[in-house]
C-alpha cells in the first residue's frame, strides 16, 4: 500500500517536471536566441552593445542545458555507443546489461550530486558575485546542483525500470526452458 502511495506521488511529481521543464527549455532555448539576436544586432549594427546581455544569456543558457541533461536521462535519450547490442543476442542478457549501465550511470550521477552540492554550499557561503551585473553565483552555479539531483534521481527510476524489465526476462525464460 506504501509502495503504490509513494508510486502515484513519483508519478505526480514526474508529470509535473516534464510539463513544467517543458516549458522552461522552450521558453529558455527562445530567450537565449533572442538575447544573442539583440546583442549582436546592438553591438554589430547599432555599434551600442547592451551591458550583461550576455551574462543574462549565459544565465539562461545554463540552466536550460541542465534541464536538458534531466530529460535526457529521464528518457534515456543521451548520447550512447552500444556495442553490446552486437554482441549479446539474447534479450535477458540485454536487459541485465541496460540495468548494469544505469547502475554505472547511478554512481557517476551520485558523484556528480556531491561534488555539485559541495560547491554550491561552498559559493552560496562565499557570496561570490558574478563580474557583470553583481548577481550572486549560485543562481548559474545552482543549476549544476539542481541537474545533478534529478539526473539521480531518474537515474534511480531507471535502475528500478531495468531491473524489473531484466526479472520479469530472466523469469519467461526460466519458464521456457524444458
């Protein structure tokens, strides 16, 4: 009864990221082409380039490519060279292979969650401020942090999804078998 709570909670909270990142990497991706368009037409045409227009972009910018690597990792759609596939012909093997891989993933989001926190921690006490416009660091540091807790936290999902994709493989084919 926990397990299906703590399911439809997960659930709930996946659909919102997705509709809400959704609209952020749009709306995101729209800004940053817009500020590049107006700086270069104010500093290249008009010869009156707009101060922190760029860090603005940069801002932005970061940000969207850490939502961008949430989702890749919550649709498993990053860059990835399988050559396993040619080599493992059997489903089950594949399925405990993909499972073994986001394993690995898991340890290197984990990694990258600690060492991303630690620094976020370590700048939000600093007050470290940006060159430009004077805004504290941690509001683009911050996005390293936030990437890296859900880029976990879907990597956690996948393992479950694998594993149990690999189980219910290994168990057909146990029941196969004369």
């Amino acid at each position: 009864m926990v397990w299906l709570k703590f399911k439809a909670i997960c659930s709930a909270f996946d659909r919102a990221f997705d509709k809400g990142g959704t609209v952020l990497i749009v709306v995101g991706g729209i800004l940053v082409t817009l500020t590049v368009i107006l700086q270069v037409l104010l500093r290249y045409i008009f010869k009156a380039p707009l101060f922190g227009l760029e860090e603005l972009s940069r801002l932005i910018a970061v940000w969207v490519y850490f939502l961008g690597a949430a989702f890749g990792t919550k649709l498993d759609g990053h860059v990835q060279g399988d050559v396993v596939v040619r080599f493992v012909t059997n489903d089950t093997a594949r399925a405990w292979v993909k499972t073994f891989t986001w394993l690995l993933s898991l340890v290197l989001c984990l990694l990258f969650l600690y060492h991303s926190g630690k620094y976020s921690v370590w700048l939000y006490g600093t007050g470290e401020r940006t060159t430009g416009l004077w805004w504290p660091r941690i509001t683009s540091v911050g996005s390293m942090f936030f990437g890296a807790l859900f880029m976990t936290l879907y990597s956690i999902a996948n393992v479950f999804k694998n594993f149990e994709v690999a189980l219910d493989l290994s168990k057909s084919a146990e029941g196969r078998q004369p």
